[in-house]
C-alpha cells in the first residue's frame, strides 16, 4: 500500500508538472487530490486496515497529499504569473514618445543664487546677515562714512538724489551697502560681524555699468582685529566661491571710510593666474593679466569708529575690517554672463537655464 | 593724470619698462589705466635731414621734388607742404619707418618721380597740431642723427587713475617722488629748489633768489594791487609781475611734453601756466597786465547775476556763493576755475601778470558743479591744495618765462596770504603698525619708507615723529594715515600673512525672518514661477497703466531728483508693474507662457512698518525717509503647463494662481483666505468679480485676482492672474519650528459628506465657516469637493458638497455622539438658508 502512494506521488507530480494551463492542472488536482481519487479512497479506508499498517499508511500518505498540493499550488502561481507576462508582453506604447511634462519647475534668479551663496559662506565664518534701507539720508551714505561736505570723495560715485522741496540733497539712493556699516554699528556695540547684501545705485549706465546693481558689503569690528585678517577672510570666501586654488591680491588704494584702503583681485580661475592658456593663447577671462578684480576693502577708519563711538566704538581699543564687492559681478564670472543688463532683461530664457 | 614717461625721468628714471612701473605703481595704491606710446611706435628709421635742393614736381603744380641730406647720401623725396625749402633742417620718414597709425614708409613712384621717404609734418608725428605743413627744426643737428635724440617719439605715456586724496600725484614732480619710493632710483632735486626745468634749461636758483632782492628795478607791489575780500575762498593769491615778455611759439619739446600729457599748445606764456601745472599740480593763470587797469584784481564773492566771458568762450552766470576775480570794471575770471577773456594774454601782450593762487576746496567743487564746468585748475583746486605749493609754481615759471620767453621778471611777489593751516608733526606709536596691519615692519624700515615719500622724520624713543610736506598736507593728517603710508610700499601683496580674525564661538547665520523669506522663494519656484529682478525705479504714468486713483496712496511716489531718464523717474510702489512688463517682454520675443515671481522692495514715502527688516524696519538710530517692505509678486500667462503631446493643459485661471497663494503659505506653516468684502471696493487694476483681499488673520496683507482686461491690455497681455503680498507680514504668522506633536495614530477620525444647496452668490467660505462654528471642537476639518449647479439644482442656486471631518484626541467618536453635533450643523445650514441635499 505504502509503494502505491509513493507511485501515485511520482505520477501525481509528473502530471502536474506536465499540465500547461490552469484547465488542465485543475483537472490533475480533481484527479489525485478530488473526492474520487485514488489517494483519497486509501486515506478515508485507513480505519479498515489492520492496525500496523495504519500507521505508515496514513503517514506517508497525509505526507504525499501535502507535497501534491505544494506542487500544485506552485505551479498555479507558475501558470498565473505565465498568463498575466503574456498579456502584459501584448500590451506595448511607445516608450519613446516624450513624458509628460511635470507641472513646470521655476528657477531662482542668478543674482539671488549668488547671493544666497555668498551669505552661506559668511555664515560659516561667523558673520550675521542685515539688510538696510535702499533710500537713505546722506548722513549714512556719506558723512558718517567720513565723507565730509564739499569732499571730492563724493563725486567718485554719481549718485540719485530723491526729489525734496528743498532742493537739499539729503536724501539719496544708496550708493553702496556701506551705510549699514553704521546703522549695524550705532544698534549694537563690538563685536559685530556682519554682511549686508542689498540694491545699490549709480547715475551711470552702459554694458559694464547699471543705475542699479547688488553688492556685499561685510563689516568685522573687534579687539585685535588687522588687516591681515581682511585677507584671511577674503581669501576663505573666495575659494569657497572660486575654488580651492584660488590666490587673493591686494592693491593700496583709496576710500574714505577705510584706511589702509586696498582693492582686491583673485587670481583667474580659467588659467590658474598664468594669464595664458594652454595652448599659449592670452586667457580672455583675466585679458592675461592672471587677476580678476573683485572688490574694495580695509581697515575700518577711526573716523567712522567717532560716529558711533556712543554706541562703544573707541578707536583705540577697536579695529574692525570692512569690504564690499559686486554680486553681479561673482554671477558674470562664475557662469560666464558676459552683459550686465541681461541680469534686469528677465527673459525667461535666460532665467531657465539657472536651476 | 597722463604722464610721459621722459618727463617724470628728468627727476626719477626708475629705470624699468614703463608696463613694470605701471605694475609696482598700482601694487602701491596708484592704479595706472593704461600706458599708450605716442607718435609712431617706433622710433627707427626717423632721421634729420637737410633739405638742399627743391623743385617743382614736372606732372604736379602742388607737389615739389626734394634733395634731401639724410646722412647716408643724398635722396630724392617728393613732399606736398607748401613751405618746403632748401636749407631746411627737417625730420625725415626713411622707407621701412612705421607712422603713428601704422602706415609704413615705403619707397614709392608719385607721378612718375620717384620719392624715397617721408618730410614729417608735427600732426603727422603727433608732436603737435599745426597745419603749417612739414616740421621744421632749428639748425644744428647733423643729418643722419637719429630723430629720437630731438624729439620724443614713441613716447610712452603712463595713465594714471589718481585717487582723490593724492593731490601730490596730480604734478609729475609727485609722481617721479612715489617711483624714487617704490624703485628706490635716485630722485632730483624739485624744479622749484635747483631741479632740472626743462631739456636744455640752466638750473639757475641763484638767479631766481636774486628775483626777490628789491633792488633798483620796477617790483611787482609797484604795477599790482591784489585785494583778496574772503580769505576764506582765497586763502592765498601770489602774483608776479614780468616785462618785455615775447610771446610766440613754445619750443618744440615744451609743445611735445604738453601734447603728451595731453594738453594743447597754445603760445609760450600760456603753456608756461600750463607746464607749472602739470610739473607741481599747482595751476595758475597769465593776464595780460596791461589790460588789467590800474594792476589792481580783487578777489571776492561774485553777485548773484554777474557774469563773466571765460577763455573757454562762454559766458557764465556767477551767484554769490561763487568767488569771482574782479578788475575795476568787472569780471575778469572765476576763481579756481578759469580765467576770463578781458585780460588775455596774446600776441601783442608784453607785460604779463603770473597769478598761482590758492582756494577753497569744497567751494571750487560746488562751483564747478553748478556752472557745469569742469577745468585741469578746478579738478586741482577741489581737492583741496596747500597755500605753499602757490610759491613753488612762482618759482618754476619765473625761470621758464625768462628761459623761453626772454621776459624780464619784477622783483619780489605780491603774496596775500590767509593765516597759514597749522603744522604738527604726527606721532606713529611703536607697534601701532603691527597692531594695524598684522604685520611687524622695523622702526628704522618704517622711517625708510616715509623719508623716501617726502617726509620729515624724527625719532623720540621707539616712536616716529613725522612731519608732512604741503603736498600730502591735507591725506596725511593722522597716525592712521601714516600706516597706510608705511604699509603700501612694503611689498604689502607679498610680506602680509593670511589669519582669520581670533574669538571662537561666533554664531552666523540667517535670522528667521531671512531663512522664511528663502522658504517662500523656493515655495514659488517649486510651483513653477521663475523669479525676476526688476528695476526699482519705473515710469511715473505707470500709476495710470495700473488705473490707480490720484488719491491711492500708491500713487505717491519717491521721485528722484536727476534721474537718467523719465522712465526711470519714480521709484516704484507696487510690483506689479514691472512683472506685467517682463510677462509683456517675454511675449513679444515668442514665450507662449510665463509664470513669473519678483521678491523685491517697494517704496513708499511715507507710512508704517511692518515688522522686521522686510517689513522696511531697519537697524541704526535714525529712520528711514522712505518705507520699503519687502512684496512678493506672482504671474501666470497662458496656460498652466507646457504643451505636450497628451493634449492642450487648461489656460490658466484664478484658481490655479491661488493654489499656488495656498502652497506658498502651507509651505510656511500658515494659511490666508482670499475674501470679498462688501463696500470696499476691488483692486482699480483686477477684474472686480474675480479677485479679493489676501487675508491674514483678518487682516489684509495684499491681493489676487484675474488682472483687468485694459490694464492686460496696456502690456499686450489676453489675460493674466497675479497676487502681490506683503512678505513680511506673512513670514509673520509663520509656525515653521514652533509645531507640537498631536497624535494621531490611536483614535480614528469618522468622515462624513453632505450637500448643502445655496444662493449662487453665497461664497463657500460662509458655508464653512457656519458649519465650522456649528460643528464644534469635534468637527477638525471640512473642506468643499465638489461645486455644481444646473440639472437637478434650481434657478439661481448651486450645490456645495463638503466632506466633514471629526475626531476625539482621547476617545474613538461613537455615531452616537457625532449624531447632536450633526444636527446642530444641519440646523445651521437650514437657518443661514442652506438646503440639505438628498
Ligand atoms: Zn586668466
């Protein structure tokens, strides 16, 4: 009885294995596990059989019903996942037509990029970012910023006046962020390490100048601060800005709010400050001069410091840096935007192609 | 400030090319533009010439046929100037000589003759401008000479960008001192003081000292009176007096020099004013003294009207703020400004009054700036000059008169001086420069650099007591002053170390304020909106374009005062405006859709603040003149995505724009309402019936709305939806960070929908709110999904269906319990004249 039911294992399984559809292997199922087969009729007659064979019987058998239900199952889901491949395989489109277009990304303006990326590296050097008036009294902008009166100084920058009855010019447009450099210092006292980017405006108009235009002005005051932490400071920004190999060159000049006054010029990132290219043609981004100039800086002046000394800038036991340089200009180099008006034109293929 | 090179090396020859000076120049604090070459580029193959023989050309009336000693033989040229003539010692173009402009002198046939070089004209070498025909030099140099010994061709001329304070660099003597600094090349003694004057000048001192010995001959006191009314103005006028003065022609090299700097030649006495100018930055003037009566200029305030004939041929109206030189009869110059024409010098002119004076600074600028005029002496004169630097100007020009112009000077100056500014030596403190730059320079290296910058220097102690020459009197008045000094000529770029500034524990960052502002920009990105920056100022009718009534408080406009044209006259008030036109200027060049954000100020001239920075309130003790928030302006045109092959997307709509209103401030952690209040009147510049206030907490905080079809059509637009904002007060309310956790997993909500049937014109939002305020604390959120009207709803009535949802923080919700809740909502419904569908 026990050799039986293994053979019927052996058929059952070959027939099962045999079946091609789900038809026909529901019809193997009804024949070796259905009310009327075989191993069922051995199964439902283990009571008539002598005692020592039940035991092996009914064992075995149970056993062989389980590994026939098993295979068959297995192969239902066989012959399903089969069938649901064939259908799926007939049911084709054409990959290549174009996807639908998601609803439409924007893009943020290159100017507010660079901004942004500018006041992340400061941030990482410690600085707090302020944001002054844009309209501003002449004392700001220029006589607290030692510009005095009648100073030609403030012929360097042209600059809007805004209208008055009075015809007194003491209100303006700023012509820099340098104004807050005060405000920042008259609201809190030492030390203070801050940026300030913002609109500024020059009466001035052609492919390198704007009436109005964006600059970084940063400001450290502080015990013990110097200028050669004007140029450690610089240059951490600018290779975070300009890469890691960047070199920084500082040029004497003049301002009236800073003395020592130095511009500032990072070596040019397109010829590595060779000024040549490698194929020993001039480098067109530096005009082979190996520097880019950026901006102005120095050391704040102790005239500056006597406008807000209430507010505890004492010029002899305080030093402090200032700097300040163009955003558009950091836009133009870093993606190569050769006209400044573009950055006002707002034509939406241009601002597509900064994500 | 262009300075020829040959000039500045009369006094120092730093003996680098003229592109290395430039170089260490600039790394000094004088940024050098550019250095140009005057007159051919090079000055191979011009040589002096003697002309021994012309004829008429045979083919030619007006071309003569030369024989011309050029030192290695004889040669044929042939030469158009019409004063051409045997025995004339000329410079001459040889074949393979290149002209200023690049043409090269070749051999050539001219009807038929042939010619072998060039006879050169002063124009023609840029020595000059005379039209007279070909330059003909004094007799002397052998031909053959190289022309170059004689004249200064391919000349370099250094540019120099002069800061304002550096009035020294403003006279070549100043700028040969800063290269002697820089190069440490010997430097000559000043042409005021024995120094060298001009090519082939005697230095002469003695003679010019002898000047001032009273003895014997006319003196200047006797034929000049100078009466100076405001010393305040004038705080000194210097004047001499010379006789027998022939006045001519320059000699050659002084026409060259003022060329090359870039001035015109116009007779020896007036380009003496101007040579002294150039040479020690102090200007002066000549008058023809005859013509001055009596000898006598007053210098006092012009009345308001006078005016005055200036050399420059124009007239000019004074006012009284403005200082005037006056003779007995009228004007005769504006002070620090120009001379007047009454008393100019010309040819006839034998007795010549040399004036070098001194002015007001702050008033020569105003002046200059009111009359529009703008002169070599003023450019000077408004940076403020020393009273002394007059003396040395008289100096360099009696020697120069006598010189070239055979004059006879008067003895002893007319000198009308104003107490003198005070002069005290400076203390530079031990360490002080360290302390400043970061950077340990020696004492005696320190004292090094400012002797060599014209300094006085003594030592007491470890610190320096520096006295400062007139030249850099007004730059150089502080202890600070003399660090920069000290520091750009010690090789600053190279020597100064990189640090960071010391003090740990620093924190940077944004405030919250600025971190939400980024949070909204990107909010509008994400939805599709491509930010702009638009100009500040506009057009002031663009307050019409947007109807806006007179009375509106956004037609009060910052207007500027000299802006560079009407349409950019008034700073704007809304932003609207300048996103409409960019939509317009995207249209035009063949977008088919703009979705487009300004996050950007406005300006107000007056009214409150909102809160913070972006609400227009800044740091500092005095508050700003004008009211700039921060907006945020959004606009959408044509449809709301792209085209694709799937189908046309819908166009874009109201409620497309306020979704995005919507995202904008969930994203923030807040929410608005867009409301209709009756009796307050919508938007002049929306269409009335769909658009409303931007709600904040019952406040507005701006609008939204389909923009009205003539404003849309004033920027060429079919349609477009905007919103504008107040950024601030939005930021505001913003929960972002202050979130506390409610939880949600334990007791399920239990939704439930019903329909409610209204008025057309009843808005969903009175609908909400009656079933919110019915629905109690159990009733957390309902929203409207669906809205119909028509078949099934009667006339003038629509079909609102809600979904409602309740929730227990503590319990699951029992029908039971929801059912008084649900009754009491329905019978608010009912009583607000709601129908319950179905
Ligand atoms: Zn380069």
């Amino acid at each position: 009885m026990v050799e039986r039911i293994e053979e019927i294992q052996l058929e059952g399984m070959a027939e099962v294995e045999a079946a091609g559809t789900a038809a026909e292997l529901e019809e193997v199922r009804v024949r070796y596990l259905g009310r009327k087969a075989e191993l069922t009729g051995i199964l439902r007659g283990i009571a008539d059989l002598p005692a020592e064979q039940r035991g092996p019987v009914g064992g075995t058998g149970n056993k062989v019903r389980k590994a026939l239900e098993a295979a068959i199952e297995s192969k239902v889901e066989g012959l399903n996942n089969a069938e649901l491949e064939k259908t799926l395989a007939e049911d084709r489109i054409d990959v290549t037509l174009p996807g639908s277009p998601a609803r439409a990304v924007g893009h943020i303006h290159p100017i507010t990029r660079t901004r942004r990326l500018i006041e992340d590296v400061m941030i990482g050097l410690g600085y707090q970012v302020m944001e002054g008036p844009e309209v501003e009294h002449d004392y700001y902008n220029f006589t607290a910023l030692n510009h005095p009166e009648g100073h030609p100084a403030r012929m360097l920058q042209d600059t809007f006046y805004v209208e008055d009855e009075r015809h007194v010019e003491q209100v303006l447009l700023r012509t820099h962020t340098s104004p807050m450099q005060v405000r920042a210092m008259e609201a809190a006292p030492p030390p203070l390490f801050m940026i300030v980017p913002g609109k500024t405006y020059r009466r001035d108009s052609d492919a390198t100048h704007s009436p109005m235009f964006h600059q970084v002005e940063g400001l450290a005051v502080g015990e013990g601060i110097t200028l050669a932490d004007l140029k450690g400071t610089l240059l951490a920004m600018l290779r975070e800005i300009f890469g890691p190999d960047r070199e920084i060159r500082m040029r004497p000049h003049f301002f009236p709010f800073t003395e020592p006054s130095v511009e500032f010029d990072v070596s040019c990132f397109r010829c590595g400050g060779s000024g040549s290219l490698e194929d020993g043609s001039r480098c067109g981004l530096c005009k082979g001069i190996g520097w880019i100039e950026l901006g102005g800086a120095g050391m704040v002046d102790p005239n500056v410091f006597g406008f807000v000394a209430d507010a505890g800038y004492d010029p002899d036991s305080v030093t402090g840096f200032a700097f300040g340089f163009g955003i558009e200009r950091i836009a133009m180099l870093r993606h190569g935007v050769g006209d400044l008006r573009l950055f006002f034109d707002n034509d939406v293929r241009m601002l597509e192609q900064f994500s | 400030m262009r300075v020829p090179y040959e000039w500045m090396a009369d006094y120092c020859d730093p003996g680098l090319e003229p592109r290395v000076l430039a170089e260490k120049m600039a790394m000094t604090g004088t940024e050098v533009e550019r250095v140009v070459t005057l007159g051919p580029p090079s000055a191979e193959r011009f040589v002096i010439g003697k002309v021994l023989e012309v004829e008429k050309h045979p083919d030619a009336d007006r071309l003569n046929v030369c024989q011309v000693d050029t030192g290695d033989g004889e040669r044929t040229i042939v030469c158009g100037a019409p004063n051409v003539a045997a025995g004339q010692t000329v410079v001459v173009a040889l074949p393979g000589a290149v002209m200023p402009g690049g043409m090269k002198i070749k051999q050539a046939k001219l009807r038929g003759v042939e010619s072998n070089g060039m006879i050169c004209s002063e124009r023609e070498l840029e020595l000059g401008e005379g039209h007279d025909g070909i330059l003909v030099l004094g007799d002397g140099p052998a031909p053959g000479t190289p022309a170059v010994e004689l004249l200064p061709l391919a000349e370099p001329v250094l540019e120099l960008e002069v800061t304002p304070n550096r009035t020294d660099c403003f006279g070549i003597y100043g700028v040969a001192r800063e290269a002697h600094a820089i190069s440490g090349a010997g430097l000559a003694a000043p042409p005021w003081d024995g120094g060298p004057i001009g090519p082939g000048l005697a230095s002469e001192p003695d003679e010019i000292d002898r000047l001032d010995d009273p003895v014997g001959e006319e003196s200047t006191a006797d034929r000049v009176r100078i009466v100076v009314q405001d010393d305040d103005l004038c705080p000194r006028f210097t004047a001499r007096g010379y006789t027998d003065v022939k006045v001519g022609p320059s000699p050659l090299w002084l026409k060259a020099r003022l060329i090359a700097a870039g001035m015109r030649p116009i007779s020896n006495v007036v380009d003496i004013t101007n040579y002294v100018m150039w040479l020690t930055g102090q200007p002066m003037h000549a008058y023809d003294l005859d013509l001055v009566p009596e000898g006598e200029l007053i210098i006092r305030r012009a009345e308001n009207g006078e005016k005055v004939a200036a050399l420059d041929g124009s007239e000019y109206e004074l006012n009284d703020r403005m200082v005037a030189v006056a003779d007995r009869n009228g004007l005769a110059g504006i002070g620090g400004m120009m001379g007047g024409s009454v008393s100019e010098v010309s040819e006839s002119t034998t007795t010549v009054l040399m004036e070098a004076a001194n002015w007001n600074g702050p008033n020569v600028l105003r002046t200059s700036r009111d009359l529009g005029l703008r002169s070599e002496a003023s450019a000077r004169f408004e940076k403020q000059l020393h009273p002394d630097l007059t003396l040395r100007a008289q100096a360099v020009a009696a020697r120069l008169m006598v010189e070239i112009c055979g004059a006879t000077p008067m003895t002893g100056l007319v000198d009308v001086a104003a107490t003198p500014p005070l002069e005290k030596p400076i203390r530079l403190r031990s360490g002080r420069v360290e302390r400043v730059l970061g950077m340990a320079i020696s004492t005696d290296r320190q004292a090094e650099a400012l002797t060599m910058l014209g300094f006085g220097v003594e030592r007491d102690g470890e610190d320096l007591l520096v006295s400062v020459p007139p030249d850099r009197f007004f730059d150089v008045t502080r202890e600070i002053d003399l660090v920069e000094e000290v520091g750009r000529i010690s090789d600053l770029d190279r020597n100064l170390p990189a640090t960071l500034p010391s003090g740990a524990g620093r924190p940077g960052g944004l405030s919250r304020q600025q971190a939400l502002q980024r949070r909204a920009e990107d909010s509008l990105r994400e939805s599709g909106f491509d930010e702009m920056v638009g100009w500040s100022f506009t057009d002031p009718a663009e307050t019409d374009r947007l109807r806006l009534a007179e009375e509106d408080p956004r037609s009060s406009t910052v207007r500027l005062a000299n802006p560079l044209s009407e349409d950019q006259s008034v700073m704007r008030t809304i932003l609207l405006g300048s996103v409409l036109g960019a939509a317009q200027r995207n249209l035009a060049r063949g977008a088919d859709r703009v979705a487009l954000f300004e996050s950007g100020r406005v300006y107000l001239p007056a009214g409150e603040f909102g809160p913070g920075p972006l609400g227009g309130d800044f740091p500092g003790n005095t508050r700003p003149p004008s009211n700039e928030p921060q907006h945020l302006c959004a606009v959408m045109v044509g449809p709301i995505d792209p085209a694709s092959w799937r189908g046309e997307s819908g166009a874009t709509d109201f409620f497309a724009l306020k979704g995005v209103l919507e995202h904008l401030a969930g994203g923030l952690g807040t929410s608005v309402t867009v409301e209709q209040v009756p009796g307050i009147p919508a938007e002049p510049f929306l269409h009335p019936g769909k658009s409303g206030p931007v709600v904040l907490d019952g406040r507005p905080i701006g609008w939204i709305g389909e923009v009205h079809p003539s404003v849309a059509a004033e920027y060429d637009l079919e349609g477009a939806v905007a919103f504008e904002i107040a950024l601030a007060d939005l930021l505001e309310s913003s929960k972002v960070g202050e979130e506390s956790y409610a939880d949600f997993t334990q007791f399920p909500p239990v939704d439930r929908d019903l329909a409610v049937l209204v008025d057309e014109g009843t808005h969903a939002a009175r609908v909400v709110d009656t079933v919110e305020e019915a629905g109690g604390e159990l009733l957390t959120s309902v929203s409207v999904f669906d809205v119909y009207s028509g078949e099934g709803v009667g006339e003038g009535q629509k079909s609102l269906a809600l979904r409602l949802r309740f929730r227990a923080p503590d319990r699951t919700l029992s029908d039971e319990e929801i059912e008084p809740v649900w009754q009491a909502i329905i019978d608010a419904l009912a009583e607000s004249g709601g129908t319950l569908r179905g």
